[in-house]
C-alpha cells in the first residue's frame, strides 16, 4: 500500500509540473486550471465546444464541418480516438484517409480552434466494439476494463503511441497546438461495481498511467467520481446543470464533455428529437452554476460507414445534431445554440471573475448572477423552472416576462439579450431533391451460391463473433437430416415446422436450397426465434442457415465474454415428434463468397456472370448498376426504397448497412436515405453494389441531391432583438443598433439568393417550417411586404411591426401579432429544372 501511495504522488507532482503554464519568449503558453475554468495560455476561457468524429465522415468534409462549428460560436473540437480503425490487427496500424488523426486535429488547429483528444481506448459511442480491436479478444486470459496485466500491456502500449504522435506532430497545446484537454477511460462509473476491487484499483492506475505521459495537458475522466488526483471529473447527460454532483475536489472547474444534442437510433426506433429551446436551456442553466465548458455529443454525427457501427445502429448517427448526417446546417439548433454562445460570452468577464449570487424571484423563478464588487461588471441568468406558466417578474426594480421554463441572459443585469425559449434565429427543412442525370438505372443481379453441405467440422453450430472476427458480418451452416417417409404427416397442409433459436443477431433459412424465412432480434432484445413450414422430402434434406450480425456489443461490462448466433435447432411436427438438431453436426463457411471475390468492386465483379433483372431477385443475391454523379457541390444519398437488408458500396467503399424492413413503431423504416460521400464518386461511370439478405427490387431505387434551401422564420412581437444588436466593447456592454426591435432574419446557405417567397403570414400562424398554414387572423398584405424585403436578396430582415403590416387597418385587432415566413433558397433560375 505505502509502495502505491509513493507511485500515486510522484504521478501527482508530475502531472501539477508538466501542465503548469511555461514560458515561451514572453509568451504563456500551456494549460492548466483552477475552481472556475481551464486557464490556456494564461488566460480563463469559456469553452463551447463539439464532438465531430473524423471517420464519421471524410477527410474533404473536416474543414467545413469545423468551419460551420467555428461560425456556430464554438472553440473546441472534441473526438474519441478509434482504436479498432487504427490497429485492426495486433501491431498493423492504420492512421491513412479518414482515419488521419493529425490531419484531423491539425486541421482544427488551422481554423483557431481547440482540440479536445478523448482516447479512452474503450470509448463506447456506439462504435463496433466500444472502439476495442476484436483480436483483443483472443489475448489469452484477458479481462477489459479491468485490473488485468493482458489488458492493461495492451491499453497502456496503444495510449502511449497516440500521445506519441501527438508530440512529435506538436499538437498539444503545452507544445503550441490545439489539444486542451485529453480522456482517459470513458463513463467507467456504469460498469465499475461489477469488477469490485479490481475495478477501483483500474480506475486509480489508467488516471495515474495517463497523467505519467507528461502531455502538459489535463487529463479528464467522464462520469468517474473518484477520478484520481489532478484528473478532472466530468459529466455527461441532458442536464448537467441540475444533474452534475460537482468535481471530487474543489480546485478542479466543472466540464461537461456529453449534452447530448438528441439520441442516438437503432435500427426500429422512431425518430429521436431534442428541441433547440431545451438544449439551450441545459447550456444556460449550466453556465449560470459556474460551469466552464459545454460539449454538444453530437454537433455533427455523420455516417456510420461500413460495419463500424455497433450493435442495431444504425448507418446514420446523431442526425439531429446542430449540423446532421450531411454537413448541413440543422436550423433552428444551429443558429439558436449560436446565439446562445455570443449571448455567454457577452458574460464573459463577469462569469469568469465576478462573484456569484443567487435571489429568489418567485416561487419557481430564481435570478443567479455574477458581479465584480466596485465595478459595472454584472451579468444575470433569470430562470423560470414553471414548465406550464410564463411569469413576470422584478429583478433590480425592472420587470421582465419569463415564457415557461426559460432562461433570460442579461449581461449587464439589465438587458435581455436572449431568452432560450424565444427562437429568433431562422428554420430550416430539409429537403431530397432527385436527380434526373442520375436516375436512370440499369441493374444486373448476381446470386450468391447457397451451399448445401458444408463439411462438419462441430457438433454444435459455432459462435459468430468468434467465426467472423469482426471481418464480416456473415456466416454459414449446414447440416443434413435424413427424413423417413413414415415421419412425415400424410394429412396435406400440416408441414414441419424448423425452429431456429438464436441469442442475434439475424438469420435467413433454407431448406434444400429453398429460402423458408428469416427473423431478426433487436437492440433491446438480441435473441430471437425463428419459426416457419418446411417441405421436407423422404430421404437427404439440406437445412442451411445465414447468420447475421449487425455490429458488435459497445458497452457493458465483461464484454469479452458476450457471443451471438444459433444456440438451439429443431424441427417440429414430424410423426416421431420433435427433431433436435442442435448437436447434429454442422459446417460452417465464414463470409460470402461475393465478398471474397469482392464483387463490389471493378476487378471482382468481372470475374462473374450478371444477369439482367427481371423482377423480384432471390434471396441472398447481389446487385449492381452505373451511374453519374449529381451535378454541384450538394451532398448526395441514395434511397433504398424496394430493399430489405444488407449492405451498400460505392466504388468498391462501403456506406454502411441499410435495412428497410426493420419499421419503427409509426410503421416506416428507421432510415431511407444513405449518404454517399462526394469524395467517393467519379464525375461518370460510378458503380453501386449491393448485397441484400431477402428477396427484393432494386428497381424503385433513387439518388437525390441534399439540401436545406427552404428557410423560414417565426418571431413575435415579444421575441427579443437578435443578440447580434449587443457587444462588449474596451470593457462596455453596448448597443450596435440605435433602436434594437424583434425582426424576422433569413440567411440563404452558400451564396444561394431567395427565389420565392412560399408562405408568409403576419398574424397568427399555426405549424412549422415546411407546413405553415394561415391562423384565424392573418394580414393580407403579408406576402407583399416580405417580397419586398427578401427576393432576390441572400439575406434580409424583416421587422416585426404592426405599420408595416396593416398599413392603414390591422386586420387583426387584439392579439399578440406572429410573423411566420417561408422562403425558397436557389443558385439556379427556378424555372430550370433540376440536373
């Protein structure tokens, strides 16, 4: 014990010594912290940052993406670092293409952001495997997450080559790069209990492991309340603000690495939201209790490309981030988090250095606000937790109107600035816009060879995890019964039945080369039966079965020990009685024989026969047609309509598994559309190849070009100016406009100009973005007067007033008036049709 506890407070020292500020010809350069923030270069920051994942999407789309983040208000970028990307197999490492982790962060680094480095190594994110390679698993006696030799030799050998790079590349910010902060282990506290002692000893050694890397940097640990020493202690969650028991020490700031933006799908969820106005809310209230850095998880999700994607995930991740699948700005959430940020810093000094308080307004509104004694500097947060009620209250003799279960910011204590709950920024709607260049699609079929009788080599069918190793996401078995005709039911119509029992992920069945059925689990419940009539003949009959798996595990504890695929066979119905052929001896082949040849590209799809399709291909069967890119810069997705499962490529490159007949409880498939990288295609000639699982029809298949060029606003007359109306100037909270009033404000993407004015009502309009409809009052001279203002133009505003709207008579006496506007965005004539 005293041997660990001299270990332990070297590692301290240490840690205190490399991340202490060091001079650098004059210059502060480093980082460290104290109780209110991290302290970069020498100076407290407030930090808004976003989790983008380098091989969630491609290396062309990074400095977009981070310029979008940058021009959204924030300062950081936050990625994990993918282990299983990066050493696929034990000591054969892969940082090419998109998986160039310094191309990533130095990029970010080039746009004057921060970079936050989270290497876990396990890091979950429903990743294939929590990010953990699959030849881990085969480390004999192995045991991860653990206080373990075999797992800790290899976490710590991996962890020590990133920081590594790192150091060489001079990316950490102790160096002059753009890394802040680094994570060691990831949301430990969910699984900690399940290893006892072993588990609080793990937790003790990877923060003391990491901290003697000497990066210069702190270290941080995730929902991990006893993180060691100097290793900060974070949260994850919705409401940090409410929810975060607060650092294990009280010289370390509060972080929040996870606000989660919506929620991650399985394949057979319904669409997941969060609103803008609640995840302002969250950011709000946690800077209004000392917090210091907010992360969104996602500000962009991307793709999940190929088989990365863990169990039941789907291709697509996070799309309801600020920024969605494609890169597009998701709107409101982007602009209205943007606001968020420039009202924040417009706090700036007073969060950092002022003195917080807290008064009770109401019996559900408080004010907490932050001053410098003997100075002007002041900046409050006015907080209505009435989820029902709007309220209007006095702070500082002035009265302000709170909209239920909303946060005011007024960084002078005086003036609203931005309220979470008023959304003043612009909307958006996305919208598939299907090209006529690419639609004309000519596919051919190949069908994958269904074996009969592979040669036994195991009485009992195997495990799928331990057959594939993370190569493929398919296996099959075979085995042979020899049926009596006296077993058989001589009444027509009353069949044997296969009974297919099985612990995941999917599987499709045939007997004597005749597709019978399939049946799936899910995410919830991996295991699943399989049950459908056989036609069995007298004599040798050919049960094969595909198994398919749909992602590994990436969370839990034990996860070496998990396995997947048939446990129990059986054939039911037969005049002998139930048939068990669970230990009758079975064959197995590992993978598609398409796959081998790989089909999906050029040079492999040569090699065979393909054949016209007619109408509905057979089960198990390859698709592949030629087609030419969109025109423009749009992104593009192609949508699977007529499919069922499997998995598409482009160009020989994986975009990631569709499935089309998994539905979601409001009975549509989880996802249509599959992003196809721009960055993946040829001006001309590109081939698609599909696998698909079932029988299906390519012929209903489309490509479309992405956008979100229908814009709108909806703003009332009590919406508070834009925040831009406000800044700090040598110290002064001051206007920048001479009469600050509400107004709608719409903003074409990339240069586009506003062609059409589709919906305009000055009134109150009911509905959202992409389906306004006229309220019981409306101004008749609404669509008039934003014309006037917006066409032809790529930005414009339009001010919230009763004059300008009613001109000599308002049409609608009485009520609080509502502005709501939709516009169409274009580079193009709008009488041209699309490409």
């Amino acid at each position: 014990m005293a041997g660990k506890k001299h270990v332990f407070l070297i590692a301290t020292l240490l840690s205190l010594l490399v991340s202490s500020v060091v001079a650098h010809g004059g210059k502060q350069v480093g980082v460290t912290y104290d109780e209110r923030s991290l302290i970069i270069n020498g100076k407290r920051e407030l930090l808004f940052s976003g989790s983008i994942h380098y091989p969630r999407s491609t290396p062309d789309m990074w400095p977009e993406l981070i310029l979008k983040a940058k021009r959204g208000g924030l300062n950081v970028i936050q990625t994990y670092v993918f282990w299983n990307i990066h050493e696929p197999e034990q000591g054969k490492f892969n940082f090419e293409g998109p998986y160039d982790l310094v191309k990533f962060i130095k990029t970010i680094g080039e746009n004057g952001m921060f970079a936050t480095l989270r290497l876990g190594p396990f890091i979950q994110a429903e990743w294939n495997h929590g990010g953990l390679p699959y030849w881990l698993r085969e480390i004999p006696d192995i045991i991860f997450r653990s206080d373990n030799a075999p797992f800790k030799h290899h976490m710590e050998k991996f962890v020590t080559k990133i920081i590594d790079m790192m150091k060489e590349e001079k990316l950490f910010a102790s160096q002059g790069g753009p890394i802040i902060l680094s994570q060691i282990e990831n949301e430990y506290n969910t699984v900690q209990l399940a290893y006892k002692n072993l588990g609080v000893s793990y937790i003790q050694w990877a923060g003391n492991m990491a901290l003697g890397l000497n990066t210069g940097v702190p270290w941080v640990m995730c929902k991990q309340k006893d993180a060691p020493g100097p290793v900060i202690n974070t949260c994850n969650g919705r409401h940090c603000g409410d929810t975060f028991t607060g650092p294990n020490k009280p010289n370390k700031p509060s972080l929040w690495t996870e606000n989660w933006t919506a929620q991650f799908r399985v394949f057979g969820d319904p669409p997941s939201q969060r609103s803008a106005e609640d995840t302002a809310f969250s950011v709000a209230r946690w800077f209004s209790k000392n917090g210091s850095l907010v992360n969104y998880y996602m500000y962009h999700g991307g793709t999940n490309f190929g088989r990365t994607a863990a169990s039941f995930v789907t291709t697509r991740y996070y799309d309801e981030a600020p920024l969605d699948e494609y890169g597009l700005q998701r709107e409101p959430k982007w602009g209205h988090l943007k606001d968020l940020h420039r009202a924040l810093n417009l706090c700036k000094k007073a969060l950092l250095w002022g003195n917080p308080n807290v008064q009770k307004l109401s019996a559900d509104v408080e004010a907490r606000f932050y001053e410098q004694p003997g100075t002007k500097v002041c900046a409050a947060f006015l907080t209505s937790n009435n989820s029902k009620e709007a309220e209007t209250v006095k702070f500082r003799g002035q009265e302000y109107y709170l909209p239920a279960r909303s946060i005011s910011i007024l960084p002078d204590c005086k003036t609203v600035v931005y309220n979470t709950m008023t959304v003043v920024s612009q909307h958006n709607s996305r919208n598939f816009v299907k090209s006529r260049k690419t639609n004309k699609l000519e596919w051919k079929m190949y069908s994958e060879t269904i074996p009969a009788q592979l040669q036994v080599d195991s009485s009992l069918p195997k495990e799928l995890y331990n057959l594939t190793k993370d190569k493929t996401d398919y296996v099959w078995f075979t085995t042979t019964i020899n049926v009596d005709r006296r077993d058989m039911n001589e009444r027509k119509r009353i069949n044997p039945v296969l009974r297919v029992a099985s612990l995941g992920h999917a599987m499709v069945a045939f007997v004597n080369g005749e597709f019978i059925g399939s049946a799936h689990g899910s995410q919830i419940e991996k295991s699943f039966v399989l049950q459908h009539s056989v036609d069995l003949k007298p004599g040798i009959n050919f049960v094969t079965l595909l198994g398919t798996l749909v992602g590994l595990p990436d969370s839990g504890a034990y996860m070496e020990h998990r396995y997947a695929g048939p446990r129990g066979v059986s054939i039911l119905g037969l005049n002998t009685g139930t048939l068990d052929l669970t230990s009758n001896g079975w064959g197995h082949q590992v993978g598609l024989s398409g796959e081998t040849a790989k089909l999906f590209t050029k040079e492999g799809g040569g090699k065979v026969t393909w054949t016209k399709v007619q109408k509905a291909g057979p089960p198990v069967t390859w698709y592949k047609t030629h087609f030419d890119a969109p025109g423009g810069k749009s992104p593009v997705a192609v949508r699977m309509t007529g499919m069922n499962k499997g998995m598409i490529w482009i160009n020989g490159k994986s975009i990631g598994r569709y499935w089309m007949t998994y539905v979601s409880p409001l009975g549509e498939p989880t996802q249509s559309e599959y992003h196809i990288p721009r960055s993946y295609l040829k001006p001309t000639d590109n081939l698609m190849v599909i696998f698909e699982e079932e029988e299906a029809n390519p012929e209903k298949i489309e490509i479309f070009t992405v956008n979100r060029d229908t814009i709108c606003s909806y703003v009332t007359e009590y919406h508070p100016p834009s925040v831009k109306s406000w800044e700090r100037k040598n110290n002064k909270f001051t206007p920048v406009v001479d009469n600050a009033k509400p107004a709608a404000h719409l903003k074409c993407p990339n240069q586009k100009k506003i062609i059409a004015v589709q919906f305009a009502s000055f009134g109150d309009p009911l509905g959202a973005c992409g389906g306004y409809a006229v309220g019981t009052c409306h101004s008749r001279v609404s669509k008039q007067v934003v014309e006037e203002h917006c066409l032809g133009k790529t930005s414009c505003d339009i001010p919230i007033d009763k004059g300008l709207f009613a001109g000599k008579k308002d049409d609608c006496p009485g009520i609080s008036k509502t502005l709501a506007v939709q516009v169409k965005c274009s580079s193009k004539d709008p009488k041209r049709s699309a490409n």
